[in-house]
C-alpha cells in the first residue's frame, strides 16, 4: 500500500509517498481503508523525529509514524470487533504512536473511533478527533459547564475554534483571544467576546475568568493570573515541553492558581459525543486547508508558522476501497 515514509535518515529527511507492506488488525482493531487525516503539531514534533531516528536504532527502513487522525471505511476487522460491520463511516485517532493514518490503509483499536458523522465528509471528520477532543476532555477536568466564564486563548487554532464552539455547547460564557483577521471567524464560531491580542496586552488585564484555556501551550499559569477570578483554573495543553514544566512548578509552589494540563487521549463516548453536537449543527470543523498526502511535509510547513484557522486536512484517498 501506499504511506507517507521518510527518505534517507536525519531529522530534515524529506517526506515521501512510498510502499509499505498493509497492515493487518488485531483481535479487537479495526482495518480502515483511510480517507483523510489531518495535522497536529505533534506530528512534526515528536512523529517525524522519531521515524527519522528509528532506522539507526535497527528498526525497519520504512517506517511510518504519520497522522494520528483519520476518517475512513471500515474494510477488515478483528475477532474480538462487535460494534462496527465491515463498510462502516468511522473516524477516530490513536495517541499512542501507532494510527499511522497519512496511509492508504490504518489499523485503529475499537475503542478509539466511533461511527463517522452522516453530515461530514471524510475531510472534515478528519479534523475533528484529537483537537476536539482536546478541548473535550480539557473542560472536563475543570468542570466548564452552565455560567462558566471561559477565556480560550489561541481561539482560531486547530483546537481552538473547537473549544470555543464545545464551549458554547457545555454552556459557558465563551471569551476568544485571538489576532485582528481572526476576530469575526471566532465571532462567527459562537464566542460572546473577542480580544484582540494584536491590539492589546491582554495578560495585564484584571479580570475574573472561572477558567483559562491555553489552547497554544505558550502561556503559565504565572503569566494569567490576573486573569483568574480566586480559585479559578488554569488549563494548558502539552504542546511544548515548558507546559509541562509550567504546571508541575505552580503545583509545588501554588498559589492563588491551579493548574491543569491535558493530555489527550481517544476514547468513543467523547467521539460519540462530539458526533451529537455535530449532526446537532452545534459543532462544526473549520477547514484552514487541504493537501494532498504526497505534499504532507508542505502542510507540516504551513502548521509551523502557527497561522493555521482552525484544521489542515490531508486528502488520503478518493476512492472507494475495494
């Protein structure tokens, strides 16, 4: 089949389609034959080094560790499978460095994907996984519901314009922080505020917010203090090595913050709720791009820059499969 592998060895190896041998699914996987996937900052990050380190470590020259989400159709399943039928629209991720969906066919466990939203495309389904999931699984470790004063920091990114519209949806009072080209995007998306962080400093401001999202993972829990009523919660995702650090610090030394930091992981129920909000009209994907899989390292450039509106999307396979 074909997949996205590295060429030659090194960090800057050039991105290629390439053969690799299919892929078979386990006892409780999925064999999905991959329509789209779409771009996370880890891929460059952490999946492209270390397809690139593998081969000198003895493994297999072909290595390919590109794109954790997908949407597709299901084509073989395992034993243990009960829950989907082979010819089944399903869309998910897998965090733990195996979804490898910048491939014409991805094995996915069960427990990772759910049934694909009926009014989506596979482009679109594509970029919903990891990053709304994010904001999912971020507003339930600080309990953002009914009355919540959210700011979500980074509001036309990737994960962003999601938390911003889950936000709504749980029913909080949503406020996005976000460049003056991205204040109606954000407007448009549901927030009842808009900063523009262009136009002003918006750490100094003093203000009485329930809970902080740091979409961007550029922030402390220092850096937003003023921006927290007493009590009030600072979230982060785990984009840099310094939001780790950030949280770990403030927890040995708290003070009148506390801080948060989620990891994202793929479980069906948030897909199958995030599949509700969908088909509901409450959430819906923005679309900042699209690639095709052989000009995966040009996307990989474009979500360098950090100027991406919401999801670059990777067109895998138009076709049907077999």
């Amino acid at each position: 089949m074909k997949a996205v592998i590295t060429s030659g060895m090194g960090l800057r190896a050039p991105l290629i389609v390439g053969d690799v041998p299919r892929p078979r699914p386990s006892r409780h996987d999925l064999l999905v034959a991959v329509q789209a996937s779409s771009v996370n900052p880890k891929d460059w990050k952490l999946n492209r080094n270390i397809a690139a380190v593998i081969p000198r470590l003895g493994g297999p020259l072909r290595t390919h560790l590109f794109g954790d989400d997908l949407s597709g159709v299901v084509v073989d399943k395992g034993a243990g499978v009960t829950d989907f039928e082979i010819g089944d629209e399903v869309y998910g991720m897998d965090m733990r460095l195996r979804t490898n969906a910048c491939a014409e066919f991805a094995v996915i466990d069960q427990r990772r994907v759910a049934h694909k939203p009926v009014n989506l495309s596979h482009e679109q389904a594509a970029a919903v996984p990891l990053a709304a999931q994010t904001a999912v699984q971020a507003f339930r470790k600080t309990a953002v519901g009914d009355g919540t004063r959210l700011l979500i920091i980074g509001a036309s990114g990737g994960v962003g314009t999601f938390a911003v519209q889950i936000g709504k949806a749980l029913g909080a009072h949503v406020t996005g922080v976000c460049s003056h080209r991205n204040l109606d995007l954000v407007r448009q998306l549901g927030a009842d505020a808009v900063i523009d962080y262009t136009a002003e400093d918006y750490l100094r401001r003093n203000d009485h917010f329930d809970v902080v999202f740091d979409a961007t993972s550029h922030e402390s829990p220092n850096t937003c203090a003023s921006l927290l009523k007493p009590g009030g919660i600072f979230i982060t995702t785990g984009g840099y090595a310094h939001a780790y650090l950030n949280v770990a610090r403030s927890k040995l030394l708290p003070g009148k913050v506390k801080a948060r930091l989620v990891i994202v992981e793929s479980w069906r129920h948030d897909l199958e709720t995030l599949t509700q909000w969908i088909e509901a009209g409450r959430v819906t994907p923005v679309i900042d791009s699209l690639y095709p899989m052989a000009r995966l390292g040009d996307a990989y450039e474009h979500s360098k820059t950090g100027r991406a509106r919401g999801k670059i999307v990777i067109r895998v396979n138009n076709e049907e499969p077999d």
